[in-house]
DNA sequence: AAACAGTGCAACCGCTCTGAC
DNA sequence: TGTCAGAGCGGTTGCACTGTT
C-alpha cells in the first residue's frame, strides 16, 4: 500500500544533513514552496528522499520553528494536552506555536516522561500509582508522618495506606522489617494494579472525594476515622505533595510557602467545595533548574486544567 | 587521561490515512 | 468500489555529547 521506497534502496543519501543541503532545500521552497515531496529532492538537486526532505523542512527548517529550551507553560500544556490526548504529538504540537511533534515527543520522552515516573505519576494514564512512587525515598522524609499519610488515603487504595502504616512503624522500630515491607510492596503493587484505576482527573476529583471519603472514614475504626474527618479533602493534595518531595531532591520544608498559603486559604471550604485551582497558584518561573521544576509540578501533580477556548473537537 | 555509562535529540522506519483515479 | 501513490504520524534507533569513575 503505497509505501514509498527506502532511500538506501534508491541509493539515496541518509544520516544527517550537511548545510549545504540545508541551503539547497531552503532555497528550492522558498522559489516554490512547499510540497510534492516525491519530486522536490530531484528537482532541488537533493540526493534525498521526499520524506527525507519534509522530515528536515518541517521539523527543523521552518522559518517559524521555535528552538531552545521549554518554557514551563509550555510544559504545563503539553503535559495538560497529554492527559486528553494522549500521544498525539502533532495534535499537541499544534497547540503549540512553533513546536514540532517530533520536538515535543522527544521532550517528552526525554524529560517530563521520567519526572512523571519519578513523581509516581503514569506517564500514559496521568494516574497517580503506587508502584511508580518511589516509596523508599518518600519513607525518608522528614515530612513523613501520621497525617501525611492519612491524607494520602484520598488519593490511594486503601491497601495502599495500610502498607504505608506498616512501613512507617517498621521505619522506626526494625530495618530490616521496612526492606521486607519494602519488597512485598511489588506484590501490593501488582494487584493494586488489577483493581479499578486509580484515576484522578481533575472532573472526577469532586466524585472521589464526596463519595469515597464517607465509605473509607467508615472502614476506619475509632480515632483513625475521626482523624480523616478533621484532615480530609481540600489539604489532602496539598499533603500528599508535601509527602514526595525528597526524591526530588529538594526539602520543601524550607520553601513550602505555596503549600502554607494552600491550607490558609482553603481551610474554610469543605471537601465539595474543593477547587483544585487552588492548587495552581504555585510561582511559576522560565528557566529553572529541574528541582525548581519538580517542585512546581507537585503542586500541579494533578493538574489537568483544559485551556479556555480549547475545542476538542478539532483533535479528533 | 581513558574508559564507561547515561542522556538528549536528529533522523529514520514503517504503518495508517487520505484523496485521486 | 477498489487500488494506488503521496503525505503524515508515532515509535524507534543511533550517535554525539556530557558526566562519572
């Protein structure tokens, strides 16, 4: 079915381009545009297949190409689109001036892919899961403690808590207790992973937290329940960032003000009353180091704000 | 200084889609 | 309606560069 023929079965050149072929394939487009691929190369004098040549022109030759590093709004979008559109990179990549879909794949792939991953995200679901946090690393923060993890029950299956509960009493009485925790975890993991998804998309927040929070406060006994009523809801995002940081490398204690800000000012409102905007309030600076930039992401870890004025439509 | 490992990205591969005939 | 060629797309590869030992 039409598949055009492989340069080096033409005896065409590969590999990467030398500026002088970049000149002739500027040239040649800039007198009659774009187009035709098949027979721009021979007729621009270009030892190269047409893809070859669209490949160079569309990706890398544009005059509107946008190069050097990625601002974080554009992250931010690309990361926001991902999680409606998954991997399509072009559909992305038109949201995105000057951007190409192999730039933003690439970027993907490279960066906020691995950070994802990092951050116990699914880099394909967007969900938060369990067994791509890494627990060791959370177990060794300094913010870890009792009420962190309650709050980290809205968010994860209670089996996951209850791991959890047992890792940090083991942390503080046996070593070796954790390291066996630790590793039966993968076992937690691998069921935790056949039931239900655990997805938090920002339009099904206000569901999970209305209706799972009563029948999880009710599997709780005495104190314990009493605790998820007084710490649930609008701080338990907040929390269940201050709970990661330390694989990031990073100590938010020392600049947690966002967070701080996040629990006075939403310390009125009831769970329905949950707005996850509040939790996009976080500075956001161009250029900062990846730390900066992990940091950021927690606080929009869950962040799937779709752009006013999107129209999906268009994607699909 | 050399060897090795890890990372990032340009480019290619091969499949699918679309439109002309 | 079916076939074909061209174009587009997502996945993957290979190499250059950088950091570490």
């Amino acid at each position: 079915m039409g598949r055009s023929p492989c340069c080096d079965k033409n005896g065409l050149k590969k590999g990467p381009w030398t500026p002088e072929e970049d000149m002739k394939l500027i040239q040649y487009i800039q007198m009659h545009g774009p187009g035709n691929w098949r027979t721009l190369p021979k007729n621009a004098g270009l030892q190269r297949c047409g893809k070859s040549c669209r490949l160079r022109w569309t990706n890398y030759l544009r005059p509107d190409i946008r190069r050097g590093r990625f601002s974080f709004e554009e992250e931010e979008t690309i990361i926001q689109l991902h999680s409606v559109l998954g991997n399509k990179w072009s559909a992305i990549a038109a949201r995105l001036p000057g951007r190409t879909d192999n730039e933003i794949k690439n970027y993907w792939n490279t960066h906020i892919r691995k950070r994802l991953l990092r951050m116990g995200i699914d880099p394909v679901t967007h969900a938060t899961r369990l067994d791509l946090l890494d627990l060791s690393s959370l177990l060794n923060s300094p913010q870890l403690n009792l009420t962190n993890l309650l709050h980290l029950q809205t968010l994860l299956n209670p089996e996951a808590l209850r791991l959890a509960l047992s890792l940090l009493s083991s942390h503080t009485e046996n070593p070796d207790i954790l390291l066996q925790k630790l590793q039966e975890n993968h076992l937690l993991n691998s069921q935790l992973q056949n039931q239900a998804p655990i997805v938090q998309r920002p339009n099904q927040f206000d569901n999970i937290i209305t209706q799972q929070i009563p029948n999880q406060s009710q599997s709780l006994q005495g104190d314990m329940g009493q605790i998820f009523q007084n710490n649930l809801s609008d701080q338990c995002l907040n929390s269940f960032c201050n709970g990661i940081p330390d694989q990031f490398g990073a100590d938010l204690s020392s600049d947690n003000s966002s967070f701080q800000s996040l629990n006075s000012n939403s310390s009125n409102n009831n769970s329905q009353n949950l707005s996850f905007d509040s939790v996009l309030s976080t500075p956001l600076i161009n250029g900062s180091t990846e730390d900066e930039r992990d940091q950021s992401f927690c606080s929009n870890l869950l962040r799937f704000e779709i752009p006013e004025g999107l129209d999906f439509d268009n994607f699909m």
